[in-house]
C-alpha cells in the first residue's frame, strides 16, 4: 500500500471514525495512569478508634449485696378496758347502734314498681263436659261440587257419623261443614283452608281451625276398608283438560317458527350470523315473530288453564281438627249467646216440689 492511499483512507468515513476511536482509547490511558499516581486530598481521610473509656479498659460486671432487715408483724393490741389508767387508742372506738324501741313501728321501705308478668295473659279456659280433644277426624261428604276452575266455589259438606268423646255427644250427624277451596297444582288436588265453620241444625254455629284429608275406601262398591292414599292432604278429583288440541297448538307454532327462521338468508359479520336486511327475508322475520308470539301465548295457557281438577259431590273426606272442640264456644245465629249443655238422654220435666 502506498503512502498516498493510506492517507487518504483517513480522508474517507470508516478512516474519521477510525482515527477517532484510536485517539479516544488514547486518552482514557492516559487519564487513568495519571489518576493513578496522583492521590486526591478529598480521599485522605483520617480514620481514628474510638475507645470505650478514657482508659480503654475493659468493663467488670460487679453485685452488691446489702443487708436486709427481717420484717415482723406487730403483736395484736388487747381490748380497750375503761380504766382510766390505760393509754389512748389510735383508733376511735366505733359508735354504738342506735336501739329501736319496742313500741315504735318500724320503718317502711321505699315503694317499689315491678311490671307484672301475668298482665295482658288471659285466664286459662276451663272446658265445658262436651268437648272433643285436638287431631279429631270428622268423616264428612260433599255436598256440592267442587271445581279448580272457579276457586271461588266454597267447599259445603255434611257430616256423616256422630262424633263422641268420654261417652258425649260433641258433634252429631247432619251437621253442615262450611270452608274454602285453594288450587294445589302440583298434586293435581283441590286444598281447603285452615278456617271452617260447624253449624248444627239448631242453627249454633261455631269456627274451628282444622284442613281437609282425602278418603279412599279399597272397595269403592261397599265403601269398606282403607286404601293407599287414604287420610292424604286435599280432596282429589278428575282431571279435564280444557282444550285437548292444546298441546298440537303449541308443537305446530314452534315447528313453524323454527321452519321460518332457517329459511331467513343470513349473512356472516364479526359478531356472528345475522339476517340479511333484504326484502325476501321481510316475511319470514315477521312470521317467525308472531309464531313465536304464538306460541308462548299457547305455553302460557296451557300451564295456566290447560286443566282442572274437579271433585263430585257426594266426595268422601277427613276434616282434621287442629284445635279442641268445646261445645260451649258455639253461638246462636253469629251472635255471643253460648249454647246450652246438651246431653245424649232427654230433658226430663222437673217435678213440683
């Protein structure tokens, strides 16, 4: 390589930047060299030990011990006597109670107030000699007939047997039964209500709490026995199904809506398929929504209306008492009148005397 060309190569880019590099590294050689003998007044720091005393000795644990003095307890002081002789106590002597004489009364304490515990808790009833205890069964019967349809019918019965307890009479034959009826769509049965009314034929009237209870006899010809579902809650009865096309409605409108939405031209987007606004797809959108409309107007009914329970007169049942019967808590026509105490045998005509 000639001179010429060396030098001009130090002309070029790749040269400056060469040249510049070598001068540099140069000159960070030769500042640490120089760094290196030449010590800084900043970094000569004296650094002196600090002692633990002014005569660096080490420390020495030492205990003291001093003398105790042993504590003993004074004596116990004698009673005072009343010599003149004996030296004042430190203590005053305590005062005498002042006596009470024998005719003075004594004195009252302070009134106090205490609420009574048996205020507002009415006085416990004692029952008449005609009563019947709680959980009763009252064989009764129907006497109208029952439909879930119209829940406003009332349930009317009769009773069939006399109903006696300790040898009385408590609730004869014939007397008519008055509830209410409550629709019990899970069971397919017609439930009654809690509140009855007993009314006999003297016209008293009385309000028990007690619920109905199917009775199913294993011989419905003779009415004799007990069957499996005998004594279970609510008064069961045939079901009717309002509409028996109901149900074909309801498939028909479903199958038609589903047909025209997969006959609707869709069209992909980013959040999925969708309808295509086109004017072929006009009437397959409006028939798939009233379709739909259709059937859900068809479910509803169905679940609603779609059949009943009806329950014949003549219907056995249970009336189940939930509380105890006392004859003497019957009325006269609704008013406060409390009825008379009735036995099994005839009135007998008091003689003169």
């Amino acid at each position: 390589m000639k001179p010429r060309d060396f030098l001009n190569f130090f002309k070029t880019r790749s040269g400056k930047l060469l040249a510049f590099g070598a001068v540099f590294a140069a000159a960070l050689i030769i500042f640490s060299v120089v760094r290196k003998h030449h010590t800084s007044t900043d970094d000569a720091v004296s650094v002196t030990v600090l002692a633990t005393n002014v005569t660096d000795k080490p420390q020495v644990v030492q205990s003291v011990t001093r003398p105790m003095q042993v504590y003993y307890p004074p004596p116990s002081k004698a009673q005072p006597t009343t010599s003149s002789s004996s030296p004042p106590s430190a203590f005053p002597n305590p005062s005498p109670l002042p006596v009470v004489p024998a005719n003075q009364s004594p004195t009252l304490s302070p009134i106090s107030l205490f609420g009574d515990s048996s205020a507002g808790i009415p006085p416990a009833k004692k029952l008449s000699a005609v009563f019947a205890p709680f959980g009763r069964l009252i064989p009764c019967e129907t006497v109208v007939t029952i439909d879930s349809a119209s829940i406003q019918t009332p349930i009317v019965g009769l009773v069939t047997e006399n109903i006696y307890y300790g040898g009385r009479l408590v609730i004869p034959a014939g007397t008519e039964i008055h509830g209410t009826a409550q629709t019990d769509h899970q069971r397919e049965r017609i439930a009654s209500g809690n509140i009855w009314t007993l009314i006999w034929q003297n016209g008293m009237e009385m309000q028990i709490k007690a619920i109905a209870l199917d009775r199913e006899f294993a011989n419905d010809t003779n009415q004799t026995g007990w069957a499996i579902t005998d004594g279970s809650a609510g008064l069961r009865g045939e079901v009717i199904k309002s509409d028996n096309f109901a149900d074909l409605k309801l498939f028909a409108a479903t199958f038609l809506s589903g047909a025209a939405g997969a006959l609707t031209e869709k069209q992909q987007t980013v959040f999925g398929p969708i309808n295509s606004p086109t004017l072929n797809n006009a009437p397959f959108a409006g028939a798939q929504a009233v379709l739909q409309t259709y059937a859900q107007q068809m479910l509803d009914s169905i679940q609603k209306n779609g059949f009943y329970v009806r329950v014949p007169s003549g219907k056995q049942f249970y009336l189940y008492v939930l509380q105890t019967i006392d004859a003497a808590d019957a009325s006269l026509g609704g008013t406060a009148i409390p009825v008379t105490q009735e036995t099994d045998e005839p009135n007998k005509t008091k003689s003169k005397p």
